[in-house]
C-alpha cells in the first residue's frame, strides 16, 4: 500500500468510526470459506457492517476519531475484523451463535457508547445488552400498567354498578 492509499483508507475508517457509537473488534482467522460467508450473510441480515481491516490503519483511524477509545487500540493484534452496528448487541449476539458451531470469531473489544469492553469474557455481556427499542418499549410497558390497572378498576367498578342497579330494577 501507497502512503496516499493508506491515508485513504484511515480517512474512510474514521469517516466509519464518526458514523457510529457502536464497534466491536473480533478475530476472524482460521474460518474457513464457508464460515465466513455465512457469517458475513447473517451480519448483512442483522444490519450489520463486517470489515477485516488492518491494525495500524484502524489504531490511527481511532487517534483521529472524536471519540475516545481508551485502551481499546491495545487489543490490535493479529487479524483483526470490525463489526459496526446501530444496535448494541446485535454483534454481541452474531458472534455468540457462531462460537456454538467453532471457536472463531473471538472478541478483542467493543466501543459501545463510550462505554469500553476488552477481552472475549465480555461476549455474555454484550450479547444481553438491551437495546434502545427495547429499552423503551420497556418504560413505556412500566408506563402503561399503573394506567390499565386504574381503568380496569373503573371499568370493574362501573360492571359492579350495573349489576347493582338492575338488581334493584328488578
């Protein structure tokens, strides 16, 4: 590679890391031809962006990124591969399925909204983080409940009331 091609290349990943709050990095190698189409498809599937890039490229990408990535530069080592997602644990959740049929792909770390994450360990973690949908759905579930029990008081309490009432007409 050229100095101006890797300058491109630092410039697209940072343009990459900018557009997102969300990056895990994995380590793809030894997946044979087939492992990696399937997982490529599945992270297709799940809205997902794969992209095997190279260490120093991706380090200078983060140096130059706004965010700040802590030591996450340090588990650039080997092959490394980005999983870029708008959802926090869909990622999490891709390679979690895959490690039940081989050992690859392996976490390094993840980026999740400033939040760092290093080391394999994390995966469980990460695969049950909740998303922002479903974190919502959640407050508005919290939300409604109080208000149906009160109307499904009021609407027992005014069947009561009818029952009542003809009882008495009768």
């Amino acid at each position: 590679m050229t100095r101006e091609e890797k300058s491109i290349a630092i410039e697209d990943l940072t343009a990459q890391l900018a557009g997102t709050n969300i990056i895990y990095i994995s380590d793809i190698s030894g997946l044979n031809a087939e492992n990696t189409s399937s997982l490529r498809r599945a992270c297709f599937k799940a809205g997902i962006k794969l992209e095997v890039v190279k260490n120093t490229l991706l380090a200078k990408a983060m140096e130059a990124s706004d965010n700040d990535y802590g030591d996450l530069p340090s588990v650039l080592t080997g092959n490394s591969a980005i999983f870029i997602s708008d959802v926090a644990n869909a990622p999490g959740k891709i390679i979690k399925d895959f490690r039940k049929k081989s050992a690859k792909p392996v976490l390094k770390g993840a980026y999740i909204n400033s939040e760092i994450y290093i080391g394999d360990d994390q995966l469980d973690a990460l695969a049950t983080i909740k998303s922002k949908e479903e974190l919502i759905g959640e407050i508005i579930g919290l939300l409604q409940s109080p208000a149906q029990r009160v109307i499904s008081a009021l609407q027992n309490q005014f069947a009561k009331s009818e029952e009542a009432t003809e009882e008495v007409e009768a």
